[in-house]
C-alpha cells in the first residue's frame, strides 16, 4: 500500500523488536531515497506497532497481508489500525494514530502510483 506496510516476520526472544524495526526504517529509506521513488525525501513516521500471532495463524495473517488493496478497497488504513487496536486491547490516543500523507510514489518503471 502507498501509506503503510504490513510485515510478517519470526522474533527470537534475544532479537529487540525496537532494534530490527530501526534497522529495516534506516536501510528502506536509504534504499528508496537512493532510487528517489518518491518526490523529496522519504521517512518514515517516528513509531511503530507490532502484533503478535500464534504459529497456527501465521497462513492467515500472510493472506490478510497478500490480499491489502482489495482489503483496502473497503476500509481505509485508520480504520483498519484503530479496529486491531481495539482487538488487541490496547488503549489510544485518536489524535496520535496513523496521519495521512499526500505523496507521489513512483514505481522503477517511471509509473506514479499516489
């Protein structure tokens, strides 16, 4: 999706999620600055959220990830953020989720995306 990204992935218990979410924000936006994918300069927001899900589920979670734009076809990104909240338990701040950005996204074929 061109405003959010949904990423599976295995954590060992000695990984630090903080750690590994720096790492993959630091190299993509050095990657996508580098290829300028975007107009200006691309950053990412300052936070993250991180959802965890048993082995059982991890068929249907990368389904759900597969399937994003027709998902998002139907409910917008904040819609769908404050509802995970809301299932996982976890208290919010309205005025602190996810902020829309308006941003050209350009594809390696010169295609503009957004």
């Amino acid at each position: 999706m061109p405003d959010h990204i949904h990423i599976l992935f295995g954590l060992r218990p000695t990984q630090s999620l903080s750690a590994l979410l720096q790492d993959i924000k630091g190299s993509s936006s050095k990657w996508i600055n580098e290829r300028k994918f975007v107009k200006g300069r691309f950053t990412w927001q300052e936070g993250f959220s991180a959802f965890s899900y048993s082995k059982s589920e991890i068929s249907k979670i990368s389904d759900y990830i597969d399937n994003q734009k027709i998902h998002h076809s139907r409910k917008t990104f904040s819609e769908e953020y404050l509802e995970m909240l809301n299932e996982f338990g976890v208290e919010n701040d309205t005025r602190c989720v996810f902020t829309p950005v308006d941003i050209d996204y350009i594809v390696p074929d010169g295609t503009t995306l957004y």
